[in-house]
C-alpha cells in the first residue's frame, strides 16, 4: 500500500459490510426507545427545576438556585 492509501485509509482494512436493514430497524428501535427515555427524564428534571424556580420565586426575593459546580 502506498503512503497516500495509509494516510488515507483508503483500500484493504476494514472492508465491512454495513448492517442488514433488520439489523439496522432494531438499531433504530433501541435508539428511539433510549432517546424516549432521556427525553421522559428531562421533562421530569424540567418540571422539577420550573417547581423549585416558582416556590423560590415567590418567598425568596433573593432568588437562590441551586446550580451545581458552580458554587462552593
């Protein structure tokens, strides 16, 4: 091989052949179903924190949140 194909990579190596289109659907089933899940538990986080904000926004005139690592 020649010194353009090693930077490269172009010829030999790999040389896989991509997933069947079964493979790929139930790739794409557990990818949604993981981002299904996050986007569940970043509504919840979401709700959380718009709770905290307006309980703090109407006893705290100082406004404290609780925003982790930047405060000692």
């Amino acid at each position: 091989m020649s010194l353009f194909g090693k930077i490269f990579g172009t010829g030999g190596g790999k040389g896989g052949k991509g997933p069947t289109p079964q493979e790929a659907i139930q790739k794409l089933r557990e990818t949604e179903e993981m981002l299904a899940k996050k986007q569940e538990f970043l509504e919840k986080k979401i709700d959380h924190e718009l709770l905290t904000a307006k309980k703090n926004g109407t006893k705290n005139k100082r406004g404290e949140i609780n925003l982790p690592g930047l405060l000692p």
